[in-house]
C-alpha cells in the first residue's frame, strides 16, 4: 500500500509521503521530467535524492523518435543523472519484440533513430518485401510513405505500431501531433490494426522489470498520463504515481498523484 496523498494536511501525511521509498522507480520522460528542451523544475534533484537512496532509476518513453545514446545525452544535458542501460523506449520495445517473435526486416515510418534502433537489434530495415511495418512518430510523414506502408501491409507485412500516443508535449505547455496521428492514417487505409508495443500495453515496464530484477509490487511508475504511463503500470502489477505537469491537470479519484516529481 503506497502512502503518497494529495495536498497532505498534517505532519505524518506529509512524512509518509515523503519517507515511502521503492527499490525501483520508473520515470516517464516527456511530461513528467521534461517538456521538449526543458526540464521540470526540481525533477533532476528528486530523481538524485532517489539514487543517493539507493533505489534504481529508469526512464522509460513512448517517444521512438531517439536512439538510446541520444536520450542518454539529452537527459545529462537536462541535468539528469543517467546511464544507457537505464533508458527504455517503444523503438528499443519494438526492436526486442520483433527479435522475440522472429521477425528479421521491417519497412519503417518514423524518424531515423527509430531505424537505427531497429538496425542495432539486428532487425533489417528495407523496403523490399519486409516482413513487418513499423510506424512510430514521423515529422517527415508523406503520402509516398504512406502509401507504401499501406501495399506492404495488404500484402502481408506484420502491422506494429511503437506507441499510439495522440500527441506529445512540447516546450511552454504546447502539444504537436504524436505517432497515434500516423498510426491512425496507416490503420485507416491498410484496414489491419497494429500491434501496439508501448504503453499501456505493459510489455515495455515488464521488460524493465525482468531486466532490473525487481518484482512489480516493488517498482513504482511515475508518469503524466492517466491513458498510457498509469495504465501500463497497472497492468504490469506495479503502483503507480501521476504528475501534473504534462498531459494530465487533474488527477481521477483514487489515483495516488503529486503536482510534480519535485515533490519526491
């Protein structure tokens, strides 16, 4: 049973909430410690506070668009400690998925650390007869790409979508479209629904899990997201933890909640 409470009222609420440690905790990254390029004010001091209590940390985020070096390197330059083994995103999911269901080449639509991700793993990204469509978020998205992911998909290709997230938080409290956006259009005219690897879907937080060694109950999940991080951590067994700093402004009754991972 977690002790976090809302706006607590008295001394012991407070130190419950603040005392209460897990052996892992699992951090979404856009919203809940950062928005584009700039991070949330205090979340890189409480991520520490944890690791100096000797608690795991990883990030995990639907956002495919990055190799894991490159979130690594954002994350330092934001002010976070962080390690490339500690950072989990859908492309790193999608890549392991494949791999785990003997599936060698994908046709992708997404951005190139998407690819490069795919092409580390060992999977084989082509437009020749591949044996998957992977579609994650693609600024550069066109009707050209589409079209092919539509024939190779009508002509068999495995449908696999990173995440399906609607859209994603920016700089300033703005919103661009997500990959759900591209997702959707792939869906709509290759008529087939994707396997979707990100959240909710648990697979990326169980992947975490198995890797870290640690048991669900132990494993806190923090995100800004009722509809992804939240739900994918309870459907991996694990408490969960909303911040009001991205998506979410509210917290729904019964949700355990902090304005934000500051107040860690």
């Amino acid at each position: 049973m977690t002790c976090w409470r809302p706006l607590p009222t008295t001394w012991f609420e407070e130190s419950c909430s603040r005392l209460k440690r897990y052996p892992l905790y699992i951090f979404d990254l856009d919203g809940t410690l950062f928005r584009g390029n700039e991070p949330i004010d205090g979340a890189a001091d409480a991520v520490a506070r944890l690791r100096a209590d000797g608690s795991q940390i990883r990030f995990l985020t639907n956002n495919s668009s990055q190799t894991r070096d490159t979130y690594v390197a954002k994350l330092r330059r934001l002010g976070f400690e962080a390690h490339p083994e500690e950072v989990y995103s859908s492309a790193i999911g999608t890549a392991a998925w494949l791999r785990e269901n003997e599936i060698a080449s994908a046709f992708v639509v997404g951005e190139p650390g998407l690819a490069a991700t795919l092409e580390e793993a060992g999977i084989a990204v082509t437009s020749e007869s591949p044996a998957s469509v992977v579609v994650g978020i693609c600024k550069s998205f066109t009707y050209d790409l589409l079209n092919q992911a539509m024939q190779h998909i009508r002509t068999g290709a495995r449908f696999v979508a990173t995440n399906a997230d609607p859209t994603y938080p920016m700089e300033g409290g703005q919103f661009i479209p997500g990959a759900g956006s591209i997702v959707a259009s792939v869906r709509t005219c290759g008529e087939t629904e994707p396997t979707i690897i990100g959240k909710p879907n648990p697979y990326l937080v169980e992947l975490i899990l198995r890797d870290a060694r640690v048991a669900a109950p132990d494993a806190l999940v923090v995100g800004d997201r009722m509809d992804t991080d939240i739900d994918a951590g309870r459907r991996a067994g694990c408490p969960t933890l909303l911040v009001l700093t991205g998506a979410a402004t509210v917290a729904p009754e019964g949700q355990d909640w902090l304005a934000s991972v500051a107040e860690l």
